[in-house]
C-alpha cells in the first residue's frame, strides 16, 4: 500500500488516531507511575489495559490474512483492512511496551518481545518496499508479464526464435530431410513478438517481416543464435550469458550485424528484442522476489507470536 503525497489523505485520521492513542497511552502510564518505586508492569491497571487492547490488535492484524485468503469474506474493503493493519499495528508498539514495565521479564515474556519486535520491523520493512518496487516495475519492466508464467512465455518466445533463424539460415547443411521439411514450414509468415521502441514508447509490438526464402551467408545468425541467444532465452540470467547485461548485448549483436547481409539485419533485431524482454523479465523476478520475501519471516512469526500470547496469557492468569 502506497503512503505518498497522493494517498496521504486516505492515512490522515488513521495517523492522526494512531498519534493520539499513543500520547494518550503514554500520559496515563507515566501519571499513574509517579511516586512508584519501579515501573508498572502487566499487573497494574494501565499495563493490564495495554496488554488486552495489545493482544486484540495482534489477533486483528493476523484477521487480515484470512480476510485475504477466505475469499467469501465480504467485511469491509481491502484497503480499509490495509491501513488498519498499518497503523493499528504501529500503535501497539507503545501499548506492548507499556505493559511490559520496560523489562523483558522471563524467557516466555523475553521470546515474546523479540519476536514481536521482529514482526513488527519485517512489516516495517514490507511497507517501505512497496513504498518504491511497484513503481520501478512499471517504470522498468514494460514487457511485464505474469509472473508464473515467465518460463512458459519465453519458451514459446524461443520456438518463435527458432522457426525464425530457421527461416532467415535455412536449414544446416547435411540436414535431415525433415528439417529441410521444417525449415519449409518456418518460412511460411510468422509473427514474433518483440519488445521494439516504438516513437517514445517501448513495448511489446509485431514483427511480420520475415525472408520469404532463406538468405545468403546468414550462418552467423545461426551460429550466435546457438552459441548465444538460445542459452540465454531458456535460462536467463542463469545462463551467465554476456547477453544478461544490456551494453555487452549491445556490442555483440552489433559485431553479429556488421557480418550478416542486411536482408537479415530486422530478424536479429527481433532476437535483440527478445533478448531485451528475457533481461526485463529477469528483472521482474528480481523485483518480485524482493517485494514478496518479508512475508516469509512477517506471516510464520507472527503465527507463532499469536500462539505464544496465549500461552502467556494462561501463564500470567495462573500467577495473578
């Protein structure tokens, strides 16, 4: 959820509440503790009302992952939901503290704090990814497609690939007769999708113009096309391929150009394309790797703190 300029409005009064409840929490807690000799812990009234409306706000937080994944929930819309768990989990920091007196207390209150302290600094730290990868995938990543399909679109991009250097090259010499077949096929019209500037805008656009019949001394096509583009479209950044950075795979398909007749100069642009949408899809991996790994220490600790509350509950009733 995005917490800029333009949304600020949507945030006001929950930041504003947010605040107020904190300065509030805080003056009862620091005049109810004047003349005391330590600092009240969970045992005393404020620290007792801190730690229920603490723990509510824990169990309304994690509300927010069934509200997710139980799709027949209709209370209340997302983004509410969102920016209640922003900042009602931002509020139970000082009420957490508060019942805690400022002292970790036994191992059970000691585990319960860092992981408390881990949760909230994960989710933190999610908000603040959010605040700026979304954005630079949309500005970076024009060929963004949907993520679990990423591997399944470059293949069919690779066949593509294939069929059109088998066009442009013709089939290899002392081919089977059922390439030479395939190689027939493959100079029949063919579209390939490339990701093409087009005026200011770059994307993905058509590319229709392919030989009618195979051209002559394009083998370097081929051999740059085997020893080069197909490692790096099936695998990617993986391949360790020069082609993943985008200056050497300038300079390359730039000294390919300079040896290839210039019938066939447009399809290895279609394969530069291709090898341009492989690198940005790369990068929309990256990006989504980055803006999804928090989760995976935010949701199972704080499954973990939810329980754990619990058993700190019975624990503090039974000595009470």
């Amino acid at each position: 959820m995005l917490i800029d300029p333009k949304t600020w409005h949507q945030h006001r009064l929950w930041f504003i509440a947010t605040l107020a409840a904190a300065i509030g929490a805080v003056a009862w807690y620091f005049s109810f503790s004047r003349g005391l000799p330590d600092w009240p812990g969970g045992s005393s009234l404020p620290g007792f009302w801190f730690g229920v409306v603490g723990g509510l706000i824990i169990l309304f937080e994690m509300a927010l992952w069934w509200r997710k994944k139980v799709r027949t929930w209709r209370i209340g819309r997302t983004q509410v939901w969102l920016r209640a768990h922003i900042w009602l989990g931002l509020l139970s920091v000082p009420l957490i503290v508060l019942h805690s007196g400022f002292v970790l207390g036994g191992q059970l209150s000691t585990v319960l704090m860092v992981l408390f302290i881990i949760v909230i600094a994960s989710g933190i730290w999610g908000l603040a990814l959010q605040q700026f990868l979304p954005r630079r995938m949309l500005e970076s990543v024009p060929a963004e497609t949907i993520y679990s399909q990423i591997e399944h679109v470059m293949r069919q991009q690779t066949e593509e690939a294939e069929r059109l250097v088998l066009a442009v090259c013709g089939p290899a010499a002392g081919a089977q007769p059922a390439a030479v077949a395939v190689a027939d096929e493959a100079a029949a019209p063919m579209t390939i999708g490339a990701l093409r500037a087009v005026g200011g805008v770059q994307g993905k656009v058509l590319l229709t113009s392919v030989p009618a019949a195979p051209v002559a001394d394009a083998e370097p096509l081929r051999d740059f096309f085997r020893a080069e583009v197909r490692p790096y479209l099936e695998q990617g950044a993986a391949s360790g391929s020069p082609l993943r950075q985008a200056n050497r795979a300038t300079v390359l398909f730039q000294d390919v150009k300079i040896k290839l007749p210039s019938a066939a100069h447009e399809p290895l642009a279609a394969l530069e394309g291709l090898c341009t949408q492989r690198r940005q899809l790369d990068l929309q991996r990256r990006l989504h790797f980055w803006l999804h790994s928090w989760l995976w220490v935010h949701l199972p600790l704080s499954a973990a703190l939810v329980l754990l509350m619990f058993v700190h509950i019975g624990v503090a009733l039974k000595y009470w």
